[in-house]
C-alpha cells in the first residue's frame, strides 16, 4: 500500500523529526496501516460528518493521526491528511 501525504500532513511529520520518540510512535502506526488500516494500535476509528470517510489512530492523548484508505487491491492508496493534534483534515 503506498502511502500519499497531503500537504499538512507532510508539514506535521516535518514537525516530528525533532522528536524522536513521537517519531518511532508515528512510524509504527504508519507500518500497521498499511498492513492492517481498520485494526490495530492506536485505537482505530472512523470519523463522522465532515470527516465521513477518514479514519483516527491515537499517537498520544493530545494527537492523532487522521487518514483514509482509497482504491482495491495492490492499487490502494493510503492517505494521511495530519498527524497533530485532534480531527483536523
């Protein structure tokens, strides 16, 4: 699964190099994504509304990663829109 950032969520990932262990947490669930995108860590659950569509893993009490996942197969596309702080697309 390949993994397609929008333009604040790469801003947001930027944002985390300076913290290597919200960093590894990040990685990690990034990895479990890909292999497993409705399951898993980070207690995954699907957002309503506006948001219909996207998912929500937690990184730590304050943040959140928000993606959804496009397409069938070995053509699905993972994308994540932020990775900081709450319900943000």
């Amino acid at each position: 699964m390949k993994v397609l950032w929008t333009e604040r969520g790469w801003g947001d990932y930027l944002f985390w190099q300076a913290d290597p262990k919200m960093l590894a947490r990040l990685n990690e669930i990034i990895k479990e994504i890909r292999r497993h995108p409705f399951e898993g860590t980070g207690k995954p659950e699907p957002l309503r509304r506006e948001l219909s569509g996207w998912w929500s893993r937690r990184l730590s009490h304050e943040h959140r990663i928000i993606y959804r996942v496009t397409g069938k197969g070995q053509d699905q596309i993972v994308e994540i829109s932020a990775c900081r702080f709450h319900y943000e697309r």
